[in-house]
C-alpha cells in the first residue's frame, strides 16, 4: 500500500516523504522509482522503518 499511496500524492505533489514498516516496502520503492523515473532523494532504513523523500520527474 505505501508504493500505491506515494504514486496517488506524486500526481498533486512534487516530492512526497514516505514512512512504512513494510520490509517488501524499500525494494517496491525502488523498482517504482526505475519504472516511473521517480527520483529517491533520501532512503534511510532505520529499526525496521523506512523513510523515503521521493521527487516526481
């Protein structure tokens, strides 16, 4: 669901912080980020959770 809800704020918004504790979450992320052209600003794994600050093209 995290990769579903950052590509919905992408369309209105042009850089979005994520957080999900989803361990499939960060490889989700990058593939979105290969198939959309999506660039990931800051990719931090900490304690189970990610943080991600992800800017549309």
């Amino acid at each position: 669901m995290p990769i579903i809800e950052l590509a919905r704020a992408l369309k209105s918004e042009a850089e979005v912080e994520l957080w999900a504790d989803d361990p499939a979450a960060e490889g989700d992320l990058v593939a979105f980020a290969q198939s959309t052209g999506a660039r990931i600003e800051v990719l931090r794994v900490d304690g189970g959770r990610l943080r991600a600050v992800v800017r549309r093209r």
